[in-house]
C-alpha cells in the first residue's frame, strides 16, 4: 500500500514536470466566538496549523475545503467567503531528484455546522497524536499561524 506522503512526493513530482503550481486550500474554521485551528507539533516554527491540503483535478475550492474539513477535522462547514492566496514554494525530493513547485494556496473562511458521524474531531492517516484540533480565540490564532503571520493574511 502506497502511503499518504508518498502520494503528495509523487504528486509534486507531477506538477514540477509539467511546470504547474500545486493548487492547495486551508481553512480558517469559525465556531461561535473561537476559532478551530490544529495544534502543531513541539519545536514547529508555528504553534497553530489551519486544516487543508491539495485541490484535486475537476474540484472546486467549495468543494475541497468542505471535503478537507470532514477528513482532517470531521467537521460540516459552510463557505462563507475567500481571504486570499498565497504563493509559496515547497521543496521536495523523488528518486533522488531535488526540486521545488509553486504552492499556491488559497486560505477560505467558513463556518462551523456540525460535526460528522462520529460527532468529535475526527483524525484519519494524514496526522499523527500530536496534530489536535483545538478552539482559540481569534487574536491567539493570527499571532501563531504561518498563514496570518508571514503570509499576509487578513481576517
């Protein structure tokens, strides 16, 4: 079985050859008062990570944040609007070929409906024990996210 990173490499690996940028989506989860941010891992240069990841083929942005929030966060959200995109690049290595690829990743906000099925965060493979979904207020959320941070994003 191919496992998840292995999945991304090659996929990145794609859009180097082809010279197209990798088209990613995160999330700023809005939940009352608080804000839904995932917890990062000890020594991380970011404390917060928001929930996302790649956009796949034929899929709007709608459609792959709200699909992103129910993998990583068991999570029914609604759209409500995008913040901006940044443009970043991410460096990769596949068969022993270094390389780089345009990130560019759209940062949306939406709003919190329901949980899914399970009615809890619900992690699957993507994460290990130390990626924990957790409520903060806004302002602890834009001082500890890469997104608001260095990237200029504006809630």
């Amino acid at each position: 079985m191919v496992s998840y990173f292995s999945k991304k490499v090659k996929h990145a690996y794609k859009c180097y050859k082809k010279g197209l940028p990798r088209k990613k989506v995160y999330a700023v989860v809005e939940k009352g008062d608080k804000f839904v941010v995932l917890q990062g891992r000890t020594g991380a240069t970011y404390k917060y990570n928001l929930a996302g990841g790649g956009v796949e083929k034929r899929e709007s942005v709608e459609k792959a944040i709200k699909r992103e929030c129910i993998e990583e966060l068991n999570m029914k959200v609604e759209f409500v609007r995008s913040l901006g995109v940044i443009q970043d690049k991410s460096k990769w290595t596949y068969k022993g070929e270094e390389f780089f690829v345009d990130d560019h990743m759209e940062i949306v906000l939406v709003k919190f409906l329901d949980y899914g099925k399970n009615k809890s965060f619900g992690l699957k493979g993507e994460f290990t024990k130390q990626d924990v979904p957790i409520e903060v207020e806004k302002e602890e959320m834009i001082n500890n996210v890469y997104e608001f941070v260095q990237g200029g994003i504006i809630i």
